[in-house]
C-alpha cells in the first residue's frame, strides 16, 4: 500500500509539474533580446517590425530594472535570462536615440531612460557592479549548477523534473523530425514557434560538472588590495631604492622569467632606460623557497618616529650581517657609479632567523658598457612615458622620440637595432603596441598604423592606416587589439577614436576648455584614461565616451599605469608621491611616500609590487 500511494504521489507530481510547471518559452530567444535592448538600434528597428511597425505597449516596455526582476521572481511566464549586455554595455539602458516609447497607465511620466535600482548611481555604476559579481567568488563556486541546468545533465530527464527545468516539447533538439510532416500548414506553425519562443541548447555534458576550485587554491599570491587596504588602517608598504644612474630613468619594466627557469639560478630582469639612452638588463630575484612562490615576504620592523599614519613608508638603515641567506640584499657590480673597491653586498633589511626567503638586486655590470641607443632623443618631448613598447616574448623594444624622426625596433639581448622606420614627417613623439599592431602619432598630426611580424621580427614597410583629423602634435596613443579601436590624444584637446581593423573614425572626445592631452590609457575593460598636464586634471571615459570620472590634481604627473583587471590605477607624481586610486571613480585608496620624482612607472598587481624610476636616476620598488 505504501509503494502505491508512494506511486501515486510521483504521479502526481509529475502529472501537476509537466501540466502547471511546464514553460511555454525558453529563457533566451528573439523576443527577450529585442525586449531588453529596444532603446539601441538596430534592435529598436527589429522590435519595431516585430510589434507590427509601431513600439510595444508602454507597460510591456523593459521601462525598469527592479520591475524586471520582480517579475522574474513572481510569474510563472517569465523566464527571462540575463543577456551579455547586462555585463559590459550601459549604453542599452540610456535613450540617447530619444524614441518615443510612450507614457504608462499608472504614470504620466514619459519613459526615456531605464530605471535603476538604488544601488547604482548611473547605467556604468550598474554595469561594473553586475560585471564585478559575475566574476565573484561566490558566482565561480555555483556556476556548475547553472551550467548542469542549462548544457548539463539536469537539462533533460528526472532531474530536469525535479528541478523544474522543463520546457516546451518544440525548444529540444531533435525532439521533432520535419521530414515527416507532410502539411505545410503544420510545417510552418512549428517554425514560427522556434522562431519566436527559442531553443534548448545541446546538451553538452551528461553528468555533473566539477566545480570551480577556490581562488586561493589556484593563486596562493593573491592580494585584493582595495579590501585589504580599507579593513587595515595599520597596513605597511615596504621599499627598496637603488641609484643606478646619473640620467633620469625614463623606461621601466619587469620580465618574469619561466618559474623553472628561475630556480635553476636564472633570474628575472628588470629592464630600465635612461635619457642618455643607456638600457640596464639587472638582475633580480623575488623567491619564496618554502612555498615556491614568487613572494617578496619582508620583516617588518617596528615604527619609527618617521613612520605616518595610515600605512606611510617604512624605511631602515642598510645593516650589515655575516649571514646572506637571512638578509634582502642588493648587489652592486662595478659601474661608472662606483669603483670595484666600493662593490660589496649591502643588507636592506632583516630577516627572521628561521626565513628562506630573499630579494636580490644586481646592477647591471655592462650597464654603460653597451652602445647607446640609437640617436639622442628629441628636446620636444616632454614626456618619455608612450615613448616605448616592450614585446617580452620576442626581448623586443620599440623605441621613438629620436631627433631623426624614426621608429626603431631593437633586440636587448642582442642590443642590435633590427629596424629603423622613417614615415612620419616630423618628431615619433608616441607609440603603443598589442598583438602584431603598432600605432605611432607624430608631431607631424598623423596616426599611423603599422602590422609586426613576428616571426621575421620587422614591421611591414606601408602603414596599414593614417589617420588625420587632429589641428596639433599627437602626444599620446592607445592600441586594443581585443576591442578594435585605436584612441589618440592630441595638444590641440582632443582625443580621437577609430577602428583598429577598418581604419574608421568613430568619435572625438573634446577635453575641457581644450586643454592638452599629455597621457593616455586604453584599459582591457574598455575605459580610457587620460590626463592633461595643463589644468591637472584625470579623466576616465567609456569606451563610448561617456565621462565616468574626473579629478582635479594638486600635483603634475609624468606616468600612470592601470592594472590588468581595470580596477586599479597607479599615479607617479613629480611632487615625490606614488599615488594608488580606484579606477572607476577617481578614489585614493594610498599614498606612498618617496624620495625623489616619479618619471616612469609600471604596477604589477599579480607579483604585488610597483616598479618606479626617478628624475635622479634610481629604481624604486614598493612591495604592496
């Protein structure tokens, strides 16, 4: 008896899910897409045929977000999935196009702009929220039920029953064979129902998919640095310094060398490039031995009368010590800075007794020794910061702002120029560079783009485009390759788009009253960073121009550099000051104290440290 009313429950169950719970649409087709973007054309057009050449009913239009979600969660005939938009494009929520959507029943108001919850102060402050908890923790260890319900085993079957994943018979593949439907009238019916009410995805897996492992099991040297820093008022930065020229440093970067490659005694380099256009390959070591991770794990000394609040620097005295294993060191070989009596091992700071771990610096020992590169640069730049690219697989460097108007590219383990291009009419003032792509602007007006090839090592001898349009000196340049679009600034104020591919214009960005553009950053995320040495202001832009953010300084800067995730952005500055902001609104998050000023920098977030050359010629490195 029991087995049959245990029966008969299931049945029910079933007989109530597949006849009440079955869904008439699928979660994503024609009709949602057209329904979220119906303010952007060309979907506003298609939505428009689709109604019968008129829009929709005011309240049936996508009018507010909060609306949209609580209908989500209470009707039983929505099932609308999110679409990409929602996670990299705000433009959709705006009616820039001012269409006429008309007033709703319960509102005389007349519907522009999408309404947004209140945690979001604009359609970008929503769209980096939504991008930012897509790519949480939280979403990375539940994505595996999403996926088992929508291309997984729970997609079809019992447990697509038990978890109310059923949909209409007509969205499953296969679930029909055309070739044996004989009425056209019945042939056409079924189409125009996949047509308008979607398809199931193939089922790709049939069992379980694993599940993500944690962030910190993958990266053991991770570092979210705006939590650690507002949840630790306390927190110490640590310094290193080393004066490696009498020219200023106006190139720096850090090239990881193979992980194996480095525990066999092969270390990584630090790449720095004065104005007397001497290139120094010093050598350097940040090992952890017990945890095998590149961790620059520095004792931290107790606070000096010097030491601020707040986490400011924390420097100590150079200590001597028998013991080299125990000690962060640097080691400075014969130089122009210093005769071969003077080479010795100088201690930076203790370590614990019981430490592995090390930081070793070397200076280059044919630092002055090699061959200047190429030409002496040209008095009118101003700033060196676009003046140089490196392509760390190939050791290669591209290089302008030579008084003979050229583009060079030159192999530093060689220390040979393999090319020097001469197109531009006037001064290379900037470069930039991404996957095969150069761009180089010129105090001759001009963009030109160039393609590399990478095998042959040598750019192809025509420009791919110029570009023309700016009335002054191009002094700054940005290049994506993954977005298509090359972004130039000009001293004439203004900042120009085009395509990468096609050459095509898009759009001009007008600084305020016109001020000179001096740097410029297009981010992976699709922002655009740019400063103007004028009026001192930093300015953060979508990739459609939109105006996210802008901050008066009260300090000039001759560098910045953005992180890899666009979060971040690092402010090098000539006041002797390293700044740390939020990159999406312009907030300090630290300051970091130095002794001289800042003229090219790069952050590296991943190996937690910021990499700076000063005006005096020293190398600074802050680990973070």
């Amino acid at each position: 008896m029991r087995m049959k009313n245990k029966n008969f429950f299931l049945f029910l169950k079933y007989f109530f899910f597949r006849k009440i719970r079955d869904w008439g649409e699928i979660f994503l087709f024609f009709g949602i897409v057209l329904y979220y973007l119906v303010r952007l054309e060309p979907f506003t057009g298609l939505h428009v045929y689709l109604q019968g050449g008129k829009f929709d009913k005011a309240d049936r239009v996508f009018n507010s977000i909060a609306e949209a979600w609580n209908i989500c969660q209470t009707s039983t005939s929505d099932v609308k999935e999110l679409i990409p938009e929602f996670f990299y494009l705000p433009e959709f929520l705006y009616n820039h196009n001012k269409f006429n959507l008309g007033k709703r029943q319960d509102s005389e108001v007349q519907i522009e702009n999408c309404l947004l919850p209140n945690w979001a102060k604009t359609p970008e402050d929503f769209i980096r929220i939504q991008r930012e908890a897509l790519e949480s923790e939280y979403v990375s260890q539940n994505i595996d039920k999403w996926i088992d319900l929508i291309f997984g085993y729970k997609q079809r079957g019992k447990k697509a029953i038990i978890e109310f994943n059923i949909f209409y018979y007509l969205t499953y593949e296969k679930s029909i064979n055309f070739d044996k439907i004989t009425s056209p009238h019945e042939k056409k019916s079924i189409e125009l129902q996949i047509e308008h009410f979607g398809q199931t995805p193939s089922q790709i897996f049939r069992q379980k998919h694993p599940q993500r492992f944690p962030l910190k099991q993958v990266i053991h040297n991770i570092l979210d640095l705006t939590l650690y820093w507002r949840m630790k008022s306390d927190y110490r930065y640590r310094k290193f310094s080393s004066k490696i020229s009498n020219a200023p440093i106006i190139f720096v970067y850090f090239s990881k060398t193979i992980e194996t490659f480095s525990f066999m005694g092969i270390s990584d380099k630090i790449l720095t490039i004065d104005e007397n256009r001497y290139l120094g390959m010093h050598s350097c070591f940040f090992i952890n031995q017990n945890s095998m991770e590149m961790e620059p794990n520095i004792q931290e000394e107790k606070e000096t009368n010097e030491t601020k609040k707040g986490g400011n620097l924390i420097e100590n005295e150079p200590q001597k010590t028998a013991n080299d294993e125990q000690q962060i060191f640097v080691n400075k070989s014969k130089s122009k800075l210093q005769s071969q009596s003077q080479s010795k091992k100088i201690a930076y700071q203790k370590k614990p007794e019981n430490s592995k771990d090390h930081f070793v610096f070397q200076i280059d020992s044919q630092y002055f020794n090699r061959n200047q590169l190429g030409y002496s640069y040209s008095p009118k730049i101003s700033s060196f910061a676009t003046c140089f690219s490196f392509v760390q697989a190939r050791s290669l460097l591209f290089s302008c702002g030579y008084w003979d108007d050229s583009l060079k590219i030159i192999d530093i383990e060689k220390m040979k120029i393999l090319q020097s291009i001469t197109n531009h009419s006037d001064i290379v003032s900037c470069l930039d560079y991404d996957s095969g792509y150069l761009a180089t602007g010129s105090y001759d007006t001009t963009v030109m783009i160039w393609r590399f090839n990478e095998e042959q090592e040598k750019i192809e001898p025509n420009p791919v485009h110029v570009f023309y349009g700016h009335d002054n000196s191009v002094t700054c340049l940005g290049i994506s390759v993954d977005l298509d679009v090359v972004v130039s600034g000009s001293e004439d104020g203004t900042c120009m788009i085009h395509t990468l591919f096609e050459g095509k214009y898009v759009r001009t960005i007008v600084n305020e009253n016109f001020s000179p553009l001096t740097l410029l950053k297009i981010t992976k995320e699709g922002f655009l960073v740019t400063f103007s040495e004028n009026d001192l202001v930093l300015s953060v832009y979508s990739i459609n121009a939109t105006l996210i953010a802008k901050k008066k300084l009260t300090e000039n800067i001759k560098c910045f550099d953005v992180s890899n995730d666009s979060k971040f952005l690092v402010v090098g500055t000539q006041q002797k000051n390293i700044h740390l902001y939020n990159l999406y609104d312009i907030s300090l998050i630290q300051t970091f104290e130095v002794d001289d000023s800042i003229i090219s920098l790069r952050f590296y977030e991943v190996w937690r440290f910021i990499l700076a050359g000063t005006s005096q010629g020293k190398l600074i490195i802050l680990f973070l």
